[in-house]
C-alpha cells in the first residue's frame, strides 16, 4: 500500500509540472536545467508533448532532430543531449 501511495503521489506531481509547463507557469529549461526528483524517470517526449503548442508529433521530432530516443527519460539524458534540447526549444 506505501509503494502504491508514492506511485500516485509520483502521478500527481507529474501531473502539476505538465499543467504548470502548459499554462507557461513553469519553463522547459528550468525543468531540464534541473529536473525534480519526481520528473526523472518520466519520458522526455511526454515532458516536451505538454509545452503549449506541442504534442506527441512535435516532441518525437524534436528528441530526433537532437539524436535522442523517444523512450529516453528526462533523467537518462546527458549533459549534451539536455544543452542540445534546450537550444532547439529556445529558437521555437
């Protein structure tokens, strides 16, 4: 019953980053600059795909364009690969 509460305590909070990233409360690059312990293990297309103006289509295209696997989280990125990501995202 812990493991199940911390799993949806988990859910909730991502929940709130990706309708604080929607609503232009919170930025990409703060989140990737220094990803919350709760957003680590989360997929980095499901992260960008809750930017305003962004989906799945969008957010695969752009994991790509900067060589990064869709199945790649926001925790198993490198130091390039978030420097990468967030240029690409800073020109849109």
């Amino acid at each position: 019953m812990a493991a199940l509460r911390h799993a949806n305590e988990i859910r909730a909070q991502r929940a709130e980053l990706k309708r604080r990233l929607k609503a232009g409360e919170l930025t990409i690059e703060a989140v990737l600059g220094d990803p919350p312990e709760y957003i680590e293990h989360a997929k980095a297309c499901d992260v960008l795909a809750a930017l305003p103006k962004f989906g799945q289509v969008k957010a695969t295209r752009a994991l790509r364009s900067c060589g990064i696997a869709d199945a790649k989280t926001i925790g198993g990125l490198s130091g390039r690969q978030r420097a990468l990501l967030i240029a690409l995202l800073r020109k849109r």
